[in-house]
C-alpha cells in the first residue's frame, strides 16, 4: 500500500490522489484561467511574469515549464528563449495539456515549443536536460513533492536553476481573517457559477492551506540538493517564488 498523503483537508493513499487531482484538473481546464483571473483580480499574471524574470532566462535556453498545465508561462517564456532555444511544456493533466497547445498555436507561440505529457515526480528526459525549470502553481498538486524536487534537479544542467511559484503563508496578520473568508467562503461560490464546480475549487484552497510554507519549502528544496536557495514574498506573502541552483 502506498504511503498516505494530502488532497485538502483529507488524508488519503498517494494512488488515490493522484486520481483525484486529474479529476479536478479535467473539470475546471475549459475555465481554469478565467477562474484564476477573477479569484486573483488578475494578480496571476503578474506573479507569473515576476517568476519569469527571477528565473532570467536567455536567448538559446531550454526550458521547461513543469505543470505548465494552459501555457499561459511558456508564452512568456518562448519570446524569451527566441528562435534559437526550446521550451517544453509539460503537465500530467491531457485535457489541460491539450488546453495549453492549442491556445499557443492560437497565438502563433508554437514555434519553439515542445509539449510532453508528463509525471513531475518521475521526469522522462535525462539528465543534465535544462538550464532552467519553472512550474507554477504546479507544486502542491504533487503526490510527493521531494521526489518532484529530486527529479527536478536531475534534469538540470549544472549551474541551471529551478524557480516555484507557488501559494505560500499569508505574512501580514491582520488580514489572514479576511483572505480566510474569502477563500472558503467566496471562491468555490465563483468556481460553482463559472466553472459549474464548487468542490474542485473546495480542494484547490484546502491544498493551499496545506502546502509547505516558504522556509519549509526552502528547507525541502536544499534536501533535495538545490544550492544558493532563496525566495521572495509577493502580495504579503500570498504567494512566494523559490529559486534555487544546481551547482
């Protein structure tokens, strides 16, 4: 039996959540970023664009955009890496993959983009593969998150660097009462009206309140060999982008 693990509030076999998270993932892709726009006011692609630039990225680089799940980050980053680099979007969800492939041949960002259905926590690309991973909101869906950060780091180059965005803890305590109400009791109203979904979006706040908090994280990140591990705190903390090397 595999060992148990987290999906929200419950506590369940790894088999099972894996299962779970694909279902979730499978109800929400056809509204997924017009659910992130409206519960974030639009903040999403502002964190994102943040990642992007910690990530510093340069022209001839491959990339790859871990639980890239609708594109919207590999469309940031293929400008970046330009004619002559790669970015491989990649995401364990079909129906969220396939989102994010046709919406970048919508937007003619397809040249320079490979899309792989993919296991963060069993990577299939070998060693030394990447200078740089991002994976956005990607994270606490994993079943085991140390074996993601561990396969992570096996398909970077050395000197590449691993960059998580990622919900973290609210460090501004007078609001917290505020962003609880708000996250159970407003967002998965929104996700039953626009995505026709209230529990999956019940889950997605449970996992957030769940997921390790920023120097936990960083913690992790260093057992898992990243070097020069740091990380910065955006909208008081609501969300925290990692960064760390293999060096």
């Amino acid at each position: 039996m595999s060992e148990a693990t987290d999906f929200g509030f419950q506590r369940i076999r790894g088999e099972e959540k894996a299962r779970r998270v694909a279902g979730v993932f499978a109800s929400v892709a056809p509204r997924y970023d017009l659910m992130n726009d409206l519960m974030s006011g639009g903040a999403h692609r502002l964190w994102k664009r943040f990642a992007v630039a910690v990530a510093g990225i340069k022209h001839g680089e491959r990339i790859l955009d871990l639980a890239g799940g609708s594109g919207d980050v590999s469309a940031l980053i293929g400008p970046e890496v330009g004619a002559g680099g790669r970015v491989v979007l990649s995401d364990i969800n079909g129906p969220m993959l396939r989102l994010g492939r046709d919406r970048l041949l919508d937007r003619g960002l397809a040249s320079n983009v490979d899309v792989v259905l993919a296991n963060a926590e069993q990577l299939p690309f070998p060693e030394d593969s990447f200078d740089a991973i991002l994976i956005a909101f990607g994270l606490r869906n994993v079943t085991a998150k140390e074996r993601a950060l561990a396969s992570m780091h096996r398909v970077l180059r050395y000197g590449g660097r691993v960059v998580i965005l990622e919900f973290s803890r609210l460090n501004v305590p007078l609001l917290q009462s505020v962003y609880d109400l708000y996250s159970f009791n407003v967002i998965p109203v929104l996700g039953q009206l626009i995505a026709g979904d209230r529990a999956s979006y019940r889950y997605l706040v449970e996992s957030i309140r769940m997921h390790p908090d920023q120097e936990t994280l960083k913690a992790m990140m260093n057992d898992s060999g990243f070097e020069l591990t740091s990380y910065y705190n955006l909208s008081g903390g609501i969300v925290a982008v990692h960064r760390g090397y293999k060096l």
